[in-house]
C-alpha cells in the first residue's frame, strides 16, 4: 500500500535552502539534487521501510535513506496509523552535527 509522504516545515526549509545552494555552487548537476529527493520520496510513499535504522534517544522509528551523489540524507518515521511517511530533516553529517529531529 502507497503512503502519503508529509514534510515537516524544518524539512521543507531544509530542501529550499539545500536546493538553492545546489544549483548555485554545482551548476554542471543543478537538476541532480532536486531530482533525486523527488526519487527518494516517491520511494519512501511505495517502500516505507526503506533505509537505515538511524538511533534517536527518546524517538522510535526514524529511518535514513542517503540521496545519491550527495552527502545528504532524508530522515523520516513512518506513522502506520496515518498512513503516512513523515520526513523529519535533510541533513548532512558534514554540517558537523546530526539532524535536528
């Protein structure tokens, strides 16, 4: 069964600010980036369970699926309940930092 995919409004920042950088400093791959997360998140709306179990002190479930050719990564739970696939954060350890879940 096919979930909805919900994105959190820290998420959607996330993408807007993670796009915009993209197209700016890899110009050669500017489509790259925003066509891979649409891939993951279609993905994650037929696979839910998709990823990497990724240990959150206090929080169960949360899972990372890496985009490909980026160092970043799409965190998210899904809520059986709701039917639906809730993205949390895209995030990048680079940042020197886990995501802010």
């Amino acid at each position: 069964m096919k979930l909805r995919v919900w994105v959190s409004p820290q998420a959607r920042v996330e993408i807007r600010e993670l796009v915009a950088w993209w197209r700016e400093n890899r110009p050669a791959a500017a489509s790259h980036l925003p066509q891979e997360l649409q891939r993951v998140l279609r993905l994650l709306a037929e696979a839910p369970n998709t990823g990497t179990p990724y240990p959150v002190d206090g929080i169960e479930g949360v899972r990372r699926y890496r985009l490909k050719g980026t160092p970043y990564a799409v965190y998210n739970q899904v809520d059986q309940a709701e039917g639906m696939v809730k993205v949390a954060s895209v995030w990048s350890s680079m940042r020197g930092s886990g995501p802010h879940l």
